[in-house]
C-alpha cells in the first residue's frame, strides 16, 4: 500500500509541476515599447517593427508608451491609416510626463501610429499580432500531456480503490 501511495504522490507532484508551468507562460507581461528608446523618432524605420517582431503578444499584456523627449501621440488606427500615415484625429498625447499604459484585450493585428509631423514617415509607427490563446503554440504539448498525468493518476486511484 505504501509503494501505492508513492506512486500516486509521484504523479500529483508531476501534473502540479505541469500545471505549474502552463500557469508561468499564461502571465501576462508589460512591455515598454521601443525599450529604452521609448515611443519617438526612431533611428531607423524598421526599428518598432524590428522591436515587435522579436515578441509575442497575448491578451492581457500591457505596452507602456514612455516619451523622453518632445510631444508625440498614440494613435489606433486601421491598417490602411497605418500605411498611409493618416493624421488621424482621435488620439491620446503624451509628453515627456505622460505615458500611456494600454492593455491588450482582444487577438487581433494592431495598427498604433505618432500623429505629429511627419514622425510616423520616419518610422514612428507600430504594427503587431495578438495571438487569440493565452498560450504560446508550442505548449499545447505541455497541455496534452499534463492531461495525460491528470488521466493516468485518476486510473491509478480508481485501480487501487477497487483492489
Ligand atoms: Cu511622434
């Protein structure tokens, strides 16, 4: 009965610390967009895109605009204004004492540019993909065998209940 026992503490242990690790990847993350460099006039025009393309973005993650310098806007806009550049008229403007925090709610592609001069011409403009799971797509695997453990534990207990 004791070696029962163990056996079944072994797999709870298991399918706590799978449980443990879906729970880890699931949390949302807060971003600063661009990094140091903030939300402005950047180096290069592939520079956010560049900043995005090294992510993946969930819902519930937060990305905090930071301006250190001058006056800039966020602005959501569709994709056609993202290319365009379209001054678009609804947008919230931040200076260097004013950031602003946004959370990502639905899975979708986002469109976010600088409405001022010419500033998303020169690259001040983001582009990027929510996913629609909470999960990255490699820990489906992860899933399927903590399912597996859930599984395999309950046939543990119901075949020592019934001897
Ligand atoms: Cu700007």
């Amino acid at each position: 009965m004791a070696s029962r026992m163990g056996l079944i503490g072994c797999l709870i242990v298991v399918v706590a610390l799978l449980n443990g690790a879906t729970t880890q990847v699931t949390a949302a993350v807060e971003y600063q967009v661009g990094d140091s460099l903030g939300w402005a006039v950047p180096p290069n025009t592939s520079y956010y895109s560049t900043w995005a393309s090294s992510k993946t973005f969930f819902p519930g993650d937060k990305l905090t605009f930071n301006v250190t310098n001058g006056t800039h806007t966020v602005a959501m806009v569709s994709e056609a204004e993202y290319n365009a550049c379209t001054k678009v008229t609804s947008f919230f403007e931040l200076q260097p004492s004013v950031s602003f925090a946004y959370t990502l709610e639905t899975a979708s592609t986002y469109y976010i540019i600088c409405t001022i001069s010419n500033h998303c011409e020169q690259g001040q403009k983001i582009s990027f993909k929510v996913e629609s799971t909470g999960l990255p797509p490699n820990s489906a695997s992860s899933l399927s065998v903590s399912a597996l453990f859930v599984v395999l534990t309950t046939t543990a207990i119901s075949f020592l209940t019934y001897f």
